[in-house]
C-alpha cells in the first residue's frame, strides 16, 4: 500500500497539529532556499499520517498541504528557474504517470483513479521539490547535518515509549496510544503507522550518518549523535526487518574497501543465488524464511508472498491488480480490505500497483541510483575530494538499506518521502557530476576549501588520503 491508501471520512486535526502546520508552512515561506526542505523533513519524522483535512472526498494530509506549499513558493520564486531533467527525472515521471494510468485501468473508477493520482501527487510533488531545492553537493551535506539532529528527539520519545508502553504521538491520531506487544518485545513506532516503518527509517539514515563522520571532521560529534539514534530507533522498533535493513546498510558501507571490484562482488551475488537454487528444495526465495529462523520474524510469509506473484503472474502482469484474498496461505485478508492479504513486500506491491511496467521502472530507477554512485565514486576517487565520494558512497548504502526493507514491508505512509527525497538527492548528484561544477564549486565550498595543503583536518579512517576538510557550517 502507498501513503494515502487509507482514506478518512471526516477530518481529523487536533489543536496542537494545526499549529505545527501553521508553524512548518511559515517555514517553508520564509526559510531561505538552502532550508526550505527542512519542515517537510521534519514533518515526515514527528506528525502522524492521522492528522488531515478532508474536503469534497479527498484526503488532504499535512503533508501534502506542505508539499502545494512547497509548489506554491518554488512558482512564487521562480526557484525552478535553470532546472534541468535528468535520465532518472524522467523515469520517475514516467513511473509516476503508470502509477495513475495502469493502476486505475486494475480497477476502472473514480474512486482509484483519485486515490492514484494522490499517490502521483506525493511522488511528484515531494521528488521534485528536492530537485529544486538541493542543487549541489553542499546542499547534500547540509540536508544530512539536519537530519542527524531531527532524528535525536525521535530516538528519545521511542525509549520513552520503550519503557512506558505509550507512545506521545498517539495525541494526534493514526497511531495507537498503547504499543505493541509481539513476543515479550515491545514495538515501538514514534509517528509512524507501524513499528517495521519506524526502525526502517532509523535503518536507513544510519549509513549516511556515517559518510557524514568520514566526510566532515568537525562534524564527528553530530554524526556520531546521529548514528547513535538511529540505531536506537531501528532497536526500539524491535523489528527484524528494519534490523536487516540496518544490517544491509552496514554491509554496504564496509564495501568500501572493494569498491574497486563490485562488479565481481555482484556476479558472485549472482552465482550465490544460483547455487542456492541448485542445493535447496524449495525455491531459493524461501530462503528468506530460513533466514527469519536467525533473525526473527515472518520470513516464511515473506517468502510465500513472492511465490504467490510469481504463481498468479498472469493476473497482475498487465496493469496489476486489486484482488490477492486467494493468495493468502490461510484464508488471512487484510482487516480493513477483504480483497486483499496483507502484501508486506514492497516490490510485489509495485507490480500489482501497476502491472510488470511499473514494477520495472521502479527497479530501473533503483539501478541508475547505484550507477549514479558508481560514477561518482570514480570520478573523485583519485582527488583530494575523495571523502566526499565516500559519502555518496553512504548514500548508495541507504539505498542498498531500502532496497532489502522492500523485501519486509510495503511503504504505507510518510517514510516514502525518504525514499523519494533519497532518490531527488542522488539525481541532484548525477547532475552535478555531469557539469563538472563539482570542480569548479570546490573553491568556494565551505566543505571544500581550495587548498589541499590546510593544516588541522584529521586523517579519515578508511580512507587512502588525510581529509582536508574544515567542515562546513
């Protein structure tokens, strides 16, 4: 399901929650370019996809009202002024305008063909005002310096929520007052719908708070604040797919050191999965579930989930589908949809969203990201720039973090405006490097200073080269 799947009837918006709004659209205006972003960031992380207006049938979450204003502004300012598509650019809008054409041909109406389009409007609205807003490799590292910040009162209010069982965001609505209890273990999910999407948002930001370590000396104390949340989020949630997903991201950054032989890294992933296929009884994706027996959770679900897509392939290849009760092991169906089991795998969700076409942009995107990466990491390599290859470097780690979530949990609410910010930033990025302004920005950057020779900057460990980064403001 995607954030706006759930509709309300009537509004919902507590006192407290219509000043936060008042508060975050006043920033948006007044904010200058570079900080724009931010309440829209901070709106993700701390208010509840309960809080919303309804009018005329449609959904008006808070943030989607920060998004129009975002829009409103960027128009007002002219900030869209020199933009320039990019080859991911167009495949988000051409995965977007799938995501309302094939997804409302599943099931012809008005209903779906709203609900769709609301889901366009979230991508579109949100990716694009990153691309906007975040325009060089400065503009990368003071988004992440932010966010190591905004994450800490997350972190605190889930070990408040740890050891009470009460979670303080329930005051404005779509999260419960009491948290969940599976197995002795309690879940805690801060403002988000469910504990597995909480810990996956702290999961995923924890690599790029450790490119940040690496990448800025002066700034080691606020990643190391940063990194430090984010693990507690991802613990407190007490789930194992965010757990693996924090595990991915690590996994991602120690490939570091061999970035040099990805290519033979990845083939060996290849041959891996291939052998696996060739030893094991069940399809090499139960695999999944063997795993789970380590790690905890429902891997056999997860497992039985993609077996299902790829048994039913001919009912949702074409342009997906809004009917999975018969797939469900057990009779199992969604409480608030009869017609659906619950589909906890984000990628089997692209393809009934959508048909094989969407679920294939989808992974498109996701590989022009790594090469995106790839490209930069090459480039700067060899320079005194190379700590700020290794945070791009972390960036790919996030995404590498996502991409193993994907196989956990469906995106069903805000986090999915990480996922797309995440995507913005890594464009932003490709766009740079094709303009070499990378090299040519350096001498002013406040990151970057122009002589390789400044004294005081420490050695950053794992890399090949001393930093000679001052660190930025």
């Amino acid at each position: 399901m995607g954030m706006g799947e759930t509709a309300q009837s009537a509004s919902n918006v507590a006192p407290l929650g219509l000043l936060f709004l008042a508060v975050m659209v006043i920033m948006i205006w007044r904010a200058r370019r570079e900080h724009a972003l931010f309440p829209l960031l901070i709106t993700t992380c701390y208010m509840p996809l309960g809080q919303e207006f309804v009018v005329a049938g449609l959904n008006l979450q808070f943030i989607r009202i920060l998004i129009l204003a975002g829009w409103l502004r960027v128009v007002a300012r002219g900030e869209f002024r020199d933009f320039r598509l990019t080859p991911l650019d167009k495949l988000f809008l051409w995965w977007s305008a799938v995501t309302v054409v094939l997804g409302t041909l599943a099931e012809p109406g008005m209903s779906r063909f709203i609900n769709r389009s609301g889901l366009a409007f979230n991508a579109l609205g949100s990716y694009f005002l990153v691309r906007c807003w975040v325009r060089d490799f400065d503009d990368v590292l003071r988004g992440v310096r932010f966010l190591s910040l905004m994450i800490v009162p997350l972190a605190l209010s889930m070990i408040v929520e740890k050891f009470t069982a009460r979670n303080i965001f329930s005051v404005f609505g779509g999260v419960p007052e009491l948290t969940q209890l599976r197995d002795g273990t309690l879940r805690c999910q801060g403002a988000f719908r469910h504990p597995i999407l909480a810990g996956t948002y702290g999961a995923t930001l924890f690599p790029v708070f450790v490119g940040l370590y690496f990448t800025v000396p002066r700034e080691k104390r606020r990643a190391l604040l940063g990194a430090g949340s984010a693990a507690i989020v991802t613990l407190s949630a007490g789930s194992s797919g965010a757990l693996l997903a924090f595990l991915a991201g690590c996994g991602g950054l120690m490939l570091w050191r061999m970035r040099h032989n990805m290519r033979l890294i990845r083939w060996s992933v290849v041959a891996m999965i291939g052998l696996l296929a060739l030893v094991m009884k069940a399809p090499v994706w139960y695999a999944i579930g063997r795993l789970s027996e380590v790690v905890g959770g429902t891997g056999w679900y997860r497992s039985h989930i993609i077996d299902q897509a790829i048994r039913h392939f001919d009912e949702w290849w074409l342009v997906g589908s809004t009917y999975t009760a018969h797939w469900a092991p057990g009779g199992e169906v969604v409480a608030a949809d009869p017609n659906n089991m619950d589909i906890i795998n984000h990628y089997v969700a692209e393809g009934l969203g959508g048909g094989i076409v969407k679920l294939a942009l989808f992974v498109t995107m996701i590989v022009l990201c790594f090469r995106i990466v790839g490209r930069w990491v090459r480039e700067l390599d060899d320079t005194v720039l190379r700590p700020a290859a290794f945070l791009v470097w972390s960036l790919g780690a996030c995404l590498f973090a996502h991409c193993i979530s994907f196989f956990s949990v469906s995106y069903f609410d805000q986090i999915v405006i990480m996922y797309y910010w995440l995507l913005a930033v890594i464009a932003s990025l490709g766009l740079v490097l094709e303009s070499r302004r990378w090299a040519l920005a350096a001498q002013d950057s406040a990151a970057f200073p122009a002589d390789p020779n400044l004294q005081g900057a420490e050695a950053a460990p794992g890399l090949a080269e001393p930093a000679t980064l001052n660190g930025g403001n």
